[in-house]
C-alpha cells in the first residue's frame, strides 16, 4: 500500500478524513495524495475569469484543509484538479496507481438521514478502487478485527484482496469470514479462493436471504473495528447501485468499511 488518494470536498469532515489517512499512511509507510475536482464553466460568455475564480477557490479550500491536519513525517501532495469526479479520480489512478482511496460518507449538505451522499455513492459505483469509508470525525486505530462479507467466494485475482493483505500482514488484524449462501447462491460461488484462504481467521458459513442480512445478524457477535465487503455487480450494492444516495435506513455502520473491487 504505497499510494493513498484522498479527494476532498466542501465537507467540515475532510479535516477529520484526511488526518485519518495521514495516520493510516504513516503506519503503513505510504503516500498521501490530496485533490479537489472543480469544473470550469463554459468559457462562452467571456466566463474565463470566473473559471480563474473557481481554481483560486479550489486552491484556497486544499489549503485551508492542509492547515488544519499534521502531516507528521508523510509525504502529503496536494492538486486542484479539473473535470468531473469520476473521470477525473480516474484519470488520476492510471498516472498514479492507487492502492486505497478514503472517503468520508457524505457532505454537511446532506440531510441527516443519509449514509452515503451522492458523490461518495457515485464514486463507489464508478470506479475500480478500493475505498474506505471513514465515519464522519473517526479517528484512526489499528484494526484488530476485520468482518468481510460475501455471497461469491471466488477471488481470480490476489491484488483484489491486497487491502486486506497489508492490514492483516501489517497489523496483525484477524480476518474473520462470513461467506453467505443465499437462493441466487451457485455451486461455483460456494468454493473459496487459495489466497483468501491464506490470510482468514475464521471461517463462518451461513444462509440468509441477502448478505446485507447477514451482516446485521453475525455483527454484533463478531464485533469486529472494521466491515469487509466486495464490490461485484451482483454483490453487496445490488440494490443500492440503482442510486447513488444510499440512506441510513437502507445500511449504515459506525465502523469503517472496506469495499473491495472486484473485476468480472
């Protein structure tokens, strides 16, 4: 884990997020990359002054949040980058591979009720990068335990479970399992991968409708400081990639989660 992005926002909580990266990267030795997305205007209408305004604002706000967190002994680089969210964290990860991505849940613009805002959803549902998702003003702990969720326990490739690799190489973090079995559930899904294999803890099987229901059933048992799940177009998110608001009622954890992608 060399290469941590954090893109930050309008939110009070991008203080608290990026600390909590800066503090992840310093344990893990990695780089702290920091944008801001702006767009400029269409620049008809002699807007290039108004475009000019909006960087110099973009700049104001990296440096803003930069004031505010020790960086420690992290090398942390900042850029205020044009275009939209998704294309432009894209843009960025085929320049500068990136291994995590943290984010915070949601904006302050976002009503109460909400778990997950729309940028943070549409980012999860559009790019191809692990993410955590940081509770708003957590402070960051070693993980001791990790609860990773899933129904398909096949993992082609071992660079999609290198998060957890380096958390439980690292840290020394137990990986508890929770593989779900459910009626979409089919024999090929029921095997699990040599290499998640090689770094599980423990090892839980169980049949509930959604993995969604699982996690709420085996959570409490298991509390674990950190919820695993995996990202596949008929996983986790199922329901909830038909959108990109995703409210509390709907799922909501106080603890970090992970979301692993995976390619298919």
């Amino acid at each position: 884990m060399k290469n941590i992005l954090v893109p930050i926002g309008g939110s009070d909580n991008a203080v608290s997020n990026l600390q909590y990266a800066i503090d992840l990267a310093q344990e893990v030795d990695a780089y702290v990359y920091v944008i801001s997305i702006f767009q400029e205007l269409s620049k008809v209408g002699g807007l290039t002054k108004v475009n000019s305004i909006i960087k110099e604002d973009t700049e104001s706000r990296l440096d803003e949040v930069l004031s505010k967190v020790n960086k420690k002994d992290v090398t942390v680089i900042a850029h205020p980058l044009k275009g939209g969210v998704v294309e432009t964290i894209n843009r960025f990860n085929k320049h500068v591979p990136v291994d995590l991505m943290v984010l915070s849940p949601r904006s302050n613009s976002i009503r109460e009720e909400v778990y997950l805002g729309n940028t943070s959803g549409k980012i999860l549902k559009q790019t191809n990068i692990p993410i955590l998702i940081v509770p708003e003003g957590a402070v960051f702990e070693q993980p001791s335990t990790i609860l990773m969720a899933f129904k398909n326990g096949s993992f082609k490739s071992k660079k999609m479970l290198q998060p957890l690799r380096k958390f439980s190489k690292h840290f020394g973090t137990e990986i508890n399992v929770l593989h779900v079995d459910t009626p979409e559930t089919t024999e090929e899904m029921k095997n699990v991968s040599k290499a998640l294999r090689k770094i599980e803890s423990s090892y839980t099987k169980t049949e509930n409708a959604t993995t969604f229901q699982a996690v709420l059933e085996h959570f409490q048992s298991h509390n674990p400081d950190m919820l695993c799940v995996v990202r596949r177009k008929r996983g986790f998110f199922k329901k909830l990639w038909e959108k990109n608001v995703v409210l509390k009622k709907e799922f909501h954890t106080t603890k970090p989660l992970l979301v692993l992608p995976v390619q298919e």
